[in-house]
C-alpha cells in the first residue's frame, strides 16, 4: 500500500484536492479522486457534444440518422427519374391560316393580296407541319373563290398539289363551287371522282350541295339558250332540255343515300334551285309539300326558290294561258310561307315575285309590286329589288322606265350600283339605245323619234350621275 502514496499524491494535486496527501490509500484525499475523476469526465464529453451541436447544427448524426437521410436521398432521386416529363408549353395563339386570312383582310390592293397569296403557297410547302400546310392552302383557294376568281383559284388548288400537299375536302368543295360558278358540271363531277381516288370519301355535305349548285347553273345556262345554239349542240348530241340537268341532280341525291348520308337542309335546297332554274314549277312545289310534311327544317329559302319556279316556269310558257296560272301558284306559295313559318315574309320571298313578275316582262305588275306589295307587308325595297328591275328595263329596251326607277329610289334615299348590278343594266340599256337610234337615223325617217331617244339619254345619263357608284357606267 506503501507504493501507491505517490501516485495518488500526484493525482489529488492534479485534480485541485486541496486536502492534506494521507500516507495510505484508504485516507480521504483518495477517496476524494477516485469519487470525482469519472464525473469530471463525463460532464466534460456531454459539454463538448453540446457545444459541437451549437457550433454546426446537426453535423453529428446518428447512424440512425445517417440512415434515414440515405433513404429520403435515394427516394428523391427515384422519385425525380420516375416522374413523367412536363408537357411542352402550348400554342394558343392564331394558326398560320387565320394570320394569312387576317393579313389578306388588311390588304388594300388587288396586287397586294395576290402577293401575299403566292407568299404563302411557297411558305406551305416548307411547313414540317402538314396539317396548317393544308389549311393554308385551303385559305388561299378559298379566298380566291369567293372573289369569284375560278382560274386563279385552280392554279393555286395545283400548285398546293405540286408541293406534296393533299388538299382538305373544304379545298375540294371550294373548287366545286368554282366549277359551279363557271358552269362547267363535268369538271365537277371529276372533281367529286378525284376525292374517291384520294380516299376522301364519301365527300362531305358541302361537296354535295356545291355539285347541285353546279347542276342549278348548268339548267340556268341551258334555258338561255337561242334556238339557233340549241339547233348547233343538238347536232352533237348535247342535250339542251333543263329536264336532263334534273335527272342528274335527282341521281346525287341516290348517291348520297347509298353512301348513307342524310340530305340537309341545304342540300333540298340545292334540289329546289336546279328545279326553279329549269323551270320544273310543280315538281319544286310538290318536294317543298314532301318537306312541310315530313316535317324536315324549312326555310324562306326554299320558298323563295319555289317561287322562282314558277316564274322560270311561266317565262317558259312565253305568254301563254298557262303563264298566268303559274305566277298565280307563285303568289300562292308567298302566302303558304306565313302559314307554314308563322311569320310574314321578308324582302327574300317578296324579291322572287317580284322576279317573277319581271322574268316574263309584265312591266306594270312589276312596278305595282315594287311599290304596293312591299308597302303593305311592311317591308322596304333593296337595292337589289331595283336591280332586279333595271334588268327587266334592259330586256324589254325602256330606258325611260330606267329614268323613273332611278328616279324613284333616289327619292326612296337608295343608292344604286354599288352591289346590285344595276351598273352593268344600265350601261347595256344606254348601248342598246343609241344602237338604235343610228339605225333610225340611217334610214332617214322618224327624225322626232331620233330627237327623243337622244333626249332619254340625256336623263338617264342624268339621273345616274345623281347615283355615285353609276357615275363611271353614265
């Protein structure tokens, strides 16, 4: 025990024991530091591990803790790789077709539009998107169309298939109606081949009522027609008779029911106008009763166009007894129309009698609806009711009836020769006079008469000039 006295002198110096160093190890003073030297120790290592924690947050970690951190990691990481990708950001700005219709809009003049209309054919065949390349196209041919420009319109529709672009069937419909325009039924009827060939089939509604479209102008064409050219096409077997030109429009409406499309609205109308162009009066009236009974959606059109029937039908008739009964199945079927769509009549209905009226020449019935029949179904005249008449004035050669018809919406506060064609009548009407006035001067008799038709120029002349948009064609 004796060799231990040093030892635990030194230590209870070390530790701070202020007590006497007892000789043997049982005294106090060793007692003192084998008591105190582990509480001295512990309370140092909790110390610096809270001091530590203090200093860098929660840089010691537990192997628990380490743990749970490479797990949440590792599910980031899982999470990130497995999520699916974000969707690229949407366009919805206006399509490249809508910026073309809305620059052309903008367009002022005629070789501006035709610039913009080529730029923009170039621009679709470089589009890596093939639908707005369609649609562009079918912007450009239709635009063309409706300014009934048919040829310009087919070289666009060309040159868009040049550049590998299939064209739409709204593309296709466009240059049906084209051929409808220029009368040209067989071109439109390879059109509707071409579609089958191009698997776009069967065609669309539109595609049908434009090829009846073409029908109704191909009967319109056909009852123009002077003897002498039905006498030439006769001779190469051309059929000249409108009724050829039904049976074509009826053997559509059996395609499309084969094809199992229902007819429209619009395409029984198209039935109406080849049966109204080909003057077909009671056949157009008894498919407008099919319709009112079937209950199937009626318009003001289809009797407007079965009135036009009967007019064409009585022109045909060249003033016989059977002409006036079918102007008077006209009136009949204006006054079936209120019963029908429980409503009276608008300016489109009253403009088909008064067509009809003038159609077949009878000027003073024509002047009396332009005045009366309108009044007293409380509708106004339109610039396209005097148009109506000034054609009639052309045909039946009375320039002065075209003074008092100028004269009369003048006082009515209607312009005339803008939109209605009233130009054009006019200027053929002043052409025709002074044709014949040279021939009456020519044969050196009715010099009083050279005198007046010279004078009904001078006020027709006159009253157009009162007109601004006639002031070119006086």
């Amino acid at each position: 025990m004796a060799g231990l006295v040093g030892p635990l002198r030194i230590g209870a110096w070390l530790f701070g024991s202020r007590g006497p160093a007892w000789p043997c190890a049982g005294g106090p003073g060793a007692l003192l530091l084998l008591r105190r030297a582990p509480a001295v120790r512990a309370s140092s290592s909790t110390a610096f591990t809270e001091a530590v924690k203090d200093h860098i947050g929660t840089g010691i970690l537990t192997k628990a803790d380490q743990s749970a951190r490479r797990l949440a990691a590792h599910a980031a990481k899982r999470e990130h790789f497995l999520r699916p990708p974000e969707p690229a950001p949407v366009y919805t700005g206006p399509s490249v077709s809508e910026l073309f219709e809305l620059e052309l809009s903008d367009a002022v003049e005629p070789a501006d539009a035709d610039a913009l209309r080529e730029r923009a054919l170039v621009g679709a065949g470089a589009l890596t998107d093939a639908y707005e390349a369609q649609l562009l196209c079918e912007a450009v041919v239709v635009s063309l169309v409706r300014e009934r420009r048919t040829e310009a319109a087919w070289d666009a529709f060309t040159a868009g298939r040049l550049h590998g672009i299939t064209p739409t069937p709204a593309a296709y419909a466009a240059m049906i109606q084209a051929c409808a325009l220029d009368d040209e039924v067989e071109r439109a009827e390879r059109v509707v081949s071409d579609m089958q060939s191009a698997g776009i089939w069967p065609p669309p509604a539109a595609c049908w009522d434009n090829l009846l479209f073409a029908y109704a102008s191909r009967a319109t064409a056909l009852t123009r027609l002077t003897d002498q050219e039905k006498f030439s096409m006769r001779r190469h077997n051309v059929p000249t008779a409108p009724a050829s030109v039904v049976d074509d429009a009826v053997s559509v409406l059996r395609r499309m029911g084969a094809e199992g499309l229902a007819a429209s609205a619009s395409t029984h109308l198209g039935l109406l106008r080849v049966l109204a162009a080909a003057g077909q009066a009671r056949r157009a009236q008894a498919v407008l009763a099919a319709l009112l009974h079937a209950r199937a959606p009626v318009g003001e059109a289809h009797f407007a166009c079965a009135i036009d029937a009967c007019g064409m039908a009585a022109r045909l008739a060249k003033g016989s007894v059977g002409s006036e009964e079918l102007l008077a199945e006209g009136l009949g079927v204006l006054e079936a129309l209120e019963a029908a769509l429980g409503r009276p009549p608008s300016t489109r209905s009253l403009r088909a009698v008064l067509r009809a009226y003038a159609t077949t020449g009878r000027l003073v019935r024509t002047l009396n609806w332009l005045e009366r029949g309108y009044a007293e179904r409380g509708q106004t005249p339109t610039p396209e009711c005097y148009g109506v008449v000034a054609r009639m004035c052309r045909n039946i050669n009375r320039p002065d009836v075209a003074v008092e018809l100028l004269r009369r919406a003048r006082s009515n506060g209607i312009e005339l020769g803008a939109n209605d064609g009233t130009a054009a009548e006019m200027q053929g009407l002043a052409s025709r006079w002074l044709l014949g006035s040279a021939l009456v001067r020519r044969d050196g008799s009715g010099e009083l008469h050279v005198r007046a038709a010279s004078r009904v120029l001078l006020e027709l002349a006159f009253e157009m000039e009162r007109h601004p948009p006639l002031v070119a064609a006086a």
